[in-house]
C-alpha cells in the first residue's frame, strides 16, 4: 500500500474514532495549526512506541505539522500516561496511542484522583 493511501486510512480511521466533531469545532481553522503531540503510556523501545513513531512520521509528511511521540511510561501499566492525557487540554493536540488493552482496564479509574 502507498504511503499516501495509508495516510488517508489512518486519517479516516482517526476521525471515525472521534465520533461526530462538534460544530464550533469545525468553525475553527485549519488542523493542525501547531505540533501535536502523541502520548504512548510505555516506556520507549517497546513495539506501541516503534509503531506510534511510524504513525507520527507519516502524519508529519502527510499533514505538514510535526508529529512528536512522548513516552509516559513508569510503570502503572500504562495509567500514568492516559491520565496525562485525560488532564490534557481538550483541544486536540495530545493524543493517545495505546493498545486497547489499556483503556478497557483503565479507563473507569483514569478519571478519579490516584491515591
């Protein structure tokens, strides 16, 4: 498959994840207006990171707005991370990237204090 076609499954994909967009959202310019950042809640190396890098290099070229992969890792399996990004800005510029293993078993608790 072409690197252009792959950018355009991921993008499909990513905004049929999103559900409906809201419509002061789409009133807004363009996305993405600054660098995004993807969150992967496992320490770098593994295989979530390898492919969160590959997926970031692709929309960097394909969007022309930097891409850039942040490691949450620390153990937790994985809860560290995704609260990072529960508590993040709702405004579309840090987004999760975790087998979906993690939000199922997450997910419930990533929304109230740790403690």
């Amino acid at each position: 498959m072409k690197g252009r076609q792959m950018l355009a499954i991921a993008v499909a994909i990513a905004v049929a994840v999103m559900g409906l967009v809201p419509a002061a959202a789409l009133a807004q310019g363009a996305w993405p207006e600054r660098p995004v950042k993807i969150v992967v809640p496992f320490a770098a190396g593994g295989a979530t990171d390898q492919t969160a890098r590959v997926w970031a290099e692709k929309l960097t070229q394909g969007l022309g707005q930097q891409f850039v992969v942040e490691n949450r890792g620390g153990g937790a399996s994985g809860s560290i991370g995704i609260e990072s990004v529960v508590k993040s800005a709702a405004d579309g510029y840090t987004i999760l990237y975790t087998p979906n293993a993690s939000i199922s078993r997450e997910g419930p608790r990533a929304h109230r204090p740790h403690g």
